[in-house]
C-alpha cells in the first residue's frame, strides 16, 4: 500500500496532490507506451491490461481535481470550445477529461421503466463537453484509449485549470432543479476501477485519493 508521503502543515494538501500527481502520470506514460504503435487494433489482451490501470486513474485524477475545486469558487458559464495543447500547426485537439464520476446502472430498473413506458427520459448536461466519465469496456479501440489517456494527461498537467472547471460544472448543476444525477462529482460507495484486493501500484493510490477527497468534502466540525 502506498503511504501519503509527510510535510510541513502549511504545504501538506499541495504536497499530497504533487506526490500522486506525479505517480499517475508515470502511469500514463507506462500505458501509452503499451498501446506505442499498435493503431486502432489493439489485442485484447493490451486492451484489457491499459483499462486495468487507466479506469481506477481516470478516478484518482477527478479525485485530485476535486481536492484542489473546495478552495476555487468560479461562475457558471455556457458551453464553450474544447481546448488544444501545442504550438501552432502542431497542436492537437485535446479531449475534455470526464470531472464526474459515472453513476453506477442498475439495468433490472431500466428494463423495468421501458416495459412500462414511465415518462420522459432526462439528461443533465454540464458545462462542457466530457464532463461524465465515459462507459469503460473490453473492446474499446485503440483510438478510443488514446483519447482517455490524452486527457487524462492533459489534466494531470493542468489541475488547476481543471479544478476551475469543476468548480463551474458544480454551479451548474447547483442551480439546476433536484435530479437523480446529484451536484457532486463522486459517486456513492466504491470509485470506479475500485478493488477490493490490490494487485497494482493504482488500487492503492486510488485507495488513498478516495479517502482523502471524501475528507476534503466532509465538514469541518472542529
């Protein structure tokens, strides 16, 4: 199990983001160089070994984002352009990392709602494009994979600016009539890419960015 690593009081929170920070972004390294030349037909085996560790990321980083959105207060804001990275001609489009965790199904519910044909179906959208983490499976593509990895990468590099995105994202849904879908971006009970028993570096740092953006949001009743 990995330890949260020790510091000053005055710099312990920045500390803690930088140190798992950094681990997840060695991560990111390890996977894109495992899907490294392989195009849109990845083996199934790779497949299954990147979402093993990209799915539990995707929710430390949004855990991280969390830690660093309590102390940002931003206004809402309408839907704006996806953001790129790099200079000029190069520069690639960048794909909106998910800031919300995606609510676990229950498909008896569903198929139950559809056999009976209760009402309309509702969506809640949030301030930009992405923002619900996507729906991880086996036979998703290569180029599907690299997209996730770019933007979890891209947040990792930005968490500051994805904290303010967050914290907009959060208005949002604030000031939107109560709904199934809730304000925040952590869902109730176990992450996604949780496990029980730890057979990676990630289940541990996962573990732990859990536990300590569950604290940030807990009130302070000291």
């Amino acid at each position: 199990m990995h330890h949260t690593p020790h510091s000053s009081p005055q710099s312990k929170s920045d500390t803690v983001v930088a140190w798992y920070r950094a681990a997840l972004l060695r991560l990111v390294g390890g996977m894109v160089a495992a899907l490294a030349g392989r195009g849109a037909d990845v083996p199934r085996s790779v497949r299954l070994r990147v979402l093993r560790v990209l799915l539990p990321a995707e929710a430390a980083g949004r855990r991280l984002i969390f830690m660093l959105a309590q102390g940002v207060t931003a206004p809402a804001r309408p839907h704006g352009p996806v953001g790129v990275i790099g200079p000029g001609a190069a520069a690639k489009a960048v794909p909106a990392f998910a800031l919300f965790d995606r609510r676990k199904s229950f498909p008896e519910l569903v198929q139950k709602r559809a056999v009976r044909g209760d009402g309309p179906r509702i969506s809640y959208c949030d301030e930009e494009r992405g923002a619900l983490a996507p729906v991880a499976g086996p036979r998703e593509t290569g180029a599907g994979l690299n997209r996730r990895l770019l933007a979890l990468q891209a947040a990792l590099e930005d968490l500051p600016k994805q904290a303010r995105r967050l914290s907009r994202a959060m208005a949002r849904r604030a000031a939107m009539p109560p709904g199934p879908m809730g304000v925040g971006p952590l869902r109730v009970g176990a992450p996604p890419g949780h496990r029980r028993r730890e057979t990676h570096e990630i289940d541990g740092i996962l573990m732990e960015c859990d536990l300590l953006a569950r604290r940030a949001a807990a009130p302070d009743t000291s």
